[in-house]
C-alpha cells in the first residue's frame, strides 16, 4: 500500500489493517492502529510506520482509546520466509529477552550487525526496539489482569531494571505503571483476576474466524494427559498444557462465534477469550505467541480467500467459510508423533517420557516429552520417530519459528524412513508454511500462496480425508 491508500483505510476506520501498519499524528505525538475511533487527523499531520516499535522510536506514544499494541500480529512477518520474516517470529517467541541480539542472530545465521542493518531498513526499529514494544505490551497486560507488584511485572516482562520498566511505561502509555494499572478497562473480563485464576487474555485476530473449524481439529487430534476439549460445540474450550523456557502453562482458549455485522455481511474481527496459568510469569509473551500459531491467529484472511475464491472448485467452500485457518502447533515435535504415531500413540509415549505436571489439572496430567527424552527412550532403532527426536535434541534440524523453512524441509526428507505425507504436515503445522501442497494431491499453481488454506478448505469440506 501507498501512503495515500494507507490515509484512506485510516479514514474508513478499516480493521483489515489492523496490525499491518501504523499512524501516527505529529500534533498529538499519538500513534494508532487503523481502526482508531478518534476523529481522523489531517493528511499532512499524518506519519505512517510498519511496527509499533518504529512509531515508539520516532518518540510516539500508544493511542489510550484504540490500544494499538493489542492488535493481531503481522500477517506479512508471519507468511515470509525470508530473514525479516523469521527474526520477527522469534523476536516475538521472547528469543531477544532470552538470548539476546547475538542468539537471535546465530539462530539466524547471520551476523548481530546485518539483522540490526536489515530490521532497521525495512521496520524502522532493531531487534532490541521491536523486542522493548513487545515487553512493554506485556507488562501492559500483566499489570491491568494480575495482582502481582510492580517489581515483579517488571521482571516479569524482560526488563533488565525497575528502572528501565518505568521510563518504558512512561514513553510508550504517557504512564506510570501504577497508571496502567488503574486504566484497566472495566467491564471486559480484564481486570485483576483473583489471586489462582490465571491471566485472562484476548487473543485478537482479523476479519472472520471459523472457529468451529478448528475446535473440531482440536478435538479429533487431542493427546489424552496433554490436551482435552470440553463442552458442547459452539462453546467449546480447548485447554493444554505448556512446556516453557522458564516453566511450565496451563491454557485454556473459549471457542467465540462472530456473526457479521447486519445489513453488511462484513465481519469487524474480534478475539478468542484465553486464560493462562503460569509457574513463571516471564513466559506470558512466548505462551501467547505459541497460542496464536497454534489457532493461526496472525493470518489474513481477506488476502487467502480473495486468492482462493477466484476458483471455481474453492469459490463455493471460501463462500460457505469465510476466514478459514489452518491451526499450526504449539511444539514440532508433539506434531510429528501425533502425524507418525497418531493420537492414541502419541498419548502412550506422553504417559511414559512425559513429565508429570507438579499440579495436574483434571485430565491433563503431563507436559509432552522433550526431544532428548524420546530419543533416548527409542535407543538407536532407526525408526522415522527416533531419528526425528535425534536430530531436534542435538540441533541438525530445526523447527522453531525462526527456522529456514527450506532446510527444514530437506532435513526432514533427509531422515532415514520418513514420510514425505508427515514432511508436508509438518511443513504446515510446525513451521507455518501457508503454501504446502501434501503428495499426491492435485494442488494448482494458481491457489499459490495459500495452498496450505486450499487444501484446509478441502479437509474440512470432506472432499480429502485426512
């Protein structure tokens, strides 16, 4: 989009773009989402930005009234493969709180001086920036759902220093901490949870979402002790257990229906309803961002179904469900035993390599087991399962969100007996790749770049069996 077509969206209030670019007005030094409800700036007073972190730079403070650090992510970081694409998915996993520029560079293979070179040239912001916005989100969110002091949130969200924490607040909201706190919007479920309950989150995405579609994944594919699906469709829950670098999660996530608006048949985008329990409240970041891959949050659909309507097969299945996802995972390797080994499998291997959860929550019992756990339990035996456990425990191959989707690929198809059917839902599901196309499938060129959804549509309408 040019600048002139961007000002337009912002005039129209369009929530499409929500997450994909930024405004902000040079007189109120304000910077908003798209959809801001405020009377529309001026063209001339109007800067436009890619990232919440590059308008945070330009000394630009976060709109109280549209809340543009609660927007979806990037559809455009989160489809890219290139190295822009996948330091975004790390920077936003918390590998920058977690290792610094310098690890998220070696998981990059470049050097820490071409990423800051290559994010400032295209984001407007280094990693340390768009990682400083992604904590200040955080500490946002810790602060206006829990109890816990102001120290411990600052520590909580990655701040090296109570100091550091409270000149952020301060830039970014206009705020002090215990401000935030006291903003906390009433009446939305948002504020200060009891001591126990967990963090509520929104977990916001755009456009249409056929939620149904994928509760219904959810549930056939469950591993009994670390996954489950409860009540009766349309007011589902899907809860989990989370395996994190410095804890351990419990989440549940509420299935949540939108219907269009009247008169329109447009869908504004909305929110899943998400409640965390956390041993360590510094994994709130990487574990939202893990839900969102794994409900494919981040995806645009008006771009997918505007693609894939142009079809005469797909036209009749995008028009019965608009907004279709293509669910990914929370963790490549509880993926590619389930795909190997099936459910049922799968939750064997769980209930002996699994760890036992200090605090089982009904039926989930056990985190799934660490790569080096099944590769030591399979001992040498060349099966797909135990060369594929081998090869995540000691780095030759990497299914992370930053990973290089075509070394990947052929690390997988390298390994001694595996299926090139469970190399393709893996390509899908672990790495988000939104253009697999599984063997044996008739898949045109013309459905590129969204194969991935096409051959989704397909599953859910029966005309594949999965």
């Amino acid at each position: 989009m040019d600048e002139d077509s961007r000002y337009e969206a912002v005039r129209s209030r369009d929530g499409r773009f929500d997450g994909a670019f930024f405004f902000a007005v040079e007189t109120t030094g304000i910077y908003c989402r798209p959809s801001c409800p405020a009377v529309t700036p001026k063209r001339r007073n109007v800067r436009f930005f890619p990232t919440a972190a590059a308008a945070q730079r330009s000394g630009f403070r976060a709109c109280r009234r549209c809340r543009p650090d609660a927007v979806p992510g990037s559809a455009e970081w989160n489809v890219r493969a290139d190295v822009v694409g996948r330091a975004m998915r790390l920077i936003a996993d918390g590998v920058v709180d977690r290792e610094g520029v310098a690890g998220l560079a070696a998981r990059l293979g470049y050097s820490a001086r071409q990423v800051q070179r290559q994010l400032t040239a295209e984001l407007g912001a280094g990693p340390v920036a768009l990682a400083r916005a992604q904590r200040a989100h955080t500490a946002r969110v810790l602060l206006q759902t829990t109890e816990l002091p102001v120290t411990e949130i600052a520590f909580a969200a990655g701040f090296a220093s109570v100091r550091q924490f409270n000149d952020t607040v301060r830039e970014v909201y206009a705020a002090t901490p215990t401000e935030v706190r006291a903003a906390a919007p009433r009446g939305s479920g948002a504020r200060r949870a009891a001591a126990g309950t967990g963090i509520p989150l929104r977990l916001a995405h755009r456009g249409p979402y056929q939620a149904a579609a994928v509760f219904d994944q959810l549930a056939r594919e469950a591993v009994a002790g670390v996954e489950e699906v409860t009540g009766r469709p349309g007011a589902r829950t899907y809860r989990r257990t989370l395996r994190l670098p410095y804890g351990t999660g419990i989440a549940a996530v509420a299935e949540r229906t939108r219907t269009p608006r009247p008169g329109t048949g447009t869908h504004p985008g909305g929110w899943l309803d998400a409640r965390v329990h956390l041993t360590d409240p510094r994994d709130l970041t990487t574990a939202v961002q893990r839900l969102r891959r794994l409900f494919d949050l981040d995806a645009d659909p008006y771009a997918v179904d505007e693609r894939l309507a142009a079809d005469p097969r797909l036209a009749p299945l995008v028009a019965a469900r608009p907004g279709l996802r293509a669910p990914g995972a929370v963790d490549p390797l509880e993926v590619a035993v389930r795909a190997l080994a099936g459910p049922a499998g799968a939750a064997r291997l769980v209930q002996r390599h699994g760890k036992t959860l200090d605090a089982p929550s009904g039926t989930l019992t056990h985190l799934f087991p660490e790569p080096a756990a099944l590769a030591e339990a399979a001992g040498g035996t060349g099966a797909p399962l135990a060369a594929l456990a081998a090869a995540l425990a000691d780095g030759a191959l990497r299914l992370d969100p930053g990973a290089d989707r075509d070394d990947a690929r052929r690390a997988l198809l390298a390994l001694p007996g595996m299926d090139p059917d469970a190399a393709a839902v893996l390509g899908a599901r672990a790495l988000g790749d939104p253009d697999v196309a599984p063997p044996g499938v008739q898949v045109p060129d013309a459905w590129r770049p969204w194969r991935t959804y096409a051959v989704q549509h397909l599953y859910v309408a029966g005309e594949l069996k999965r």
